[in-house]
C-alpha cells in the first residue's frame, strides 16, 4: 500500500490547496459548524452544441477532437429528446457532444482553466456573476475553442463554441460562488 506522502505528491495542486488550506477557510466564512457542511465540487461537464451544423459530420469530428485534446477523455454523443418540426430535429438525433470530468481531471481541467484559459480571453475582466442556475452550479460559455493552449492552429480552423459547467454540491447559489472564489475564480466586480 503507498504510503500517505506519495498520495499527496501525485494530488492535483488545485485539490491538494482546498483539502489542506481552503476547507477550513470556506468553513469561516460560511459560519458552518461541520467541515462535511463545506460545498465541493463533484463534476464539471465540457459540451459542445452543434446547432445548425448537427447534420455535418465534420463539424463532429473537429467538436469530438476538440473536446478530446481539452479534457483528455473521450466525448459522449449528446442525441434529442424529441421531435421538433421547425428546428427540422428528429428524436434520437445527434445535435453535440459532452464529457464529464470527475476527481483527479476535473481539479487539473478547472486549475487550467483559472490559471491559463480566462486570462487569454480577450477584452477579459472576469466571468460573469449572473451564471448560477440557483441550485449551486454555475456555466461559462466561450464563443470559440481557440483560448485553450492545447489546441493547435489547425484544430482551431473551424470554430464552435463550447460550454463548461461546474456542478458543486451546495444547495444555492452563494456557497458555491463562496467556493469558486476560494479556488481562484476570477469573477467580474458588480456596479453598484
């Protein structure tokens, strides 16, 4: 069995900062009394709606190897639920394509995409406040795929947008924004 030290070192560094340092702090400011009461984040969701493009196989194939070099998992077809005549969608159909990232990825994709992603977009002066549904989670569009360093010139020929969604386990919106900021997200200041 390895010992507890070699754990550690192969921890992301994102992880290993809020098991050590952040948990207690979020506790703080929270006014928690359990440390098990401290929102974390279970999943981060990567998807790519093809849109209008659903019916072109090479816009999947550049989507799939997009997502593919961003994350280093494999996507998963996305298909409709259900018929709609005017979008000329039928059930069953393929329209995009998602990846879930959980534990160790997930803290590797979300320490990139604070440290290296966001501070490339251009004109950037943080992410928006208003992208939590209510129920802790919070989503951030991006226009094109080509902010991502691990993409080359050619896999950014044809662009697409993409979406990225943290899901956390708290049960509004302000302990989860309490813990994005605490891992270093950069959220824009509010007007008042």
């Amino acid at each position: 069995m390895p010992s507890r030290e070699a754990t550690t070192m192969d921890m992301p560094r994102l992880k290993k900062l809020y098991s050590e340092k952040l948990v207690l702090e979020i506790q703080k400011k929270l006014g928690l009394k359990n440390v098990s009461q401290v929102p974390k984040i279970e999943k981060i969701v990567v998807s790519v709606g093809l849109g209008r493009s659903k019916d072109d196989k090479r816009m999947f194939e550049v989507a799939s190897n997009t997502l593919a070099k961003i994350t280093g998992q494999h996507p998963v077809t996305t298909k409709s639920r259900k018929s709609i005549a005017g979008f000329k969608l039928r059930e069953g159909q393929a329209i995009g394509m998602k990846v879930t990232l959980r534990d160790q990825r997930m803290y590797e994709f979300l320490d990139r995409l604070i440290q290296t992603v966001l501070p490339r977009v251009r004109d950037f002066h943080g992410v928006s406040n208003h992208g939590f549904d209510g129920h802790g989670n919070y989503s951030i569009g991006f226009a094109e795929q080509s902010v991502f360093p691990e993409l080359s010139y050619d896999d950014v020929s044809t662009p697409h947008g993409l979406q990225v969604t943290i899901n956390t386990n708290a049960k509004d919106s302000e302990p989860a924004k309490v813990l994005l900021e605490s891992l270093g997200m950069p959220f824009a200041k509010e007007n008042k």
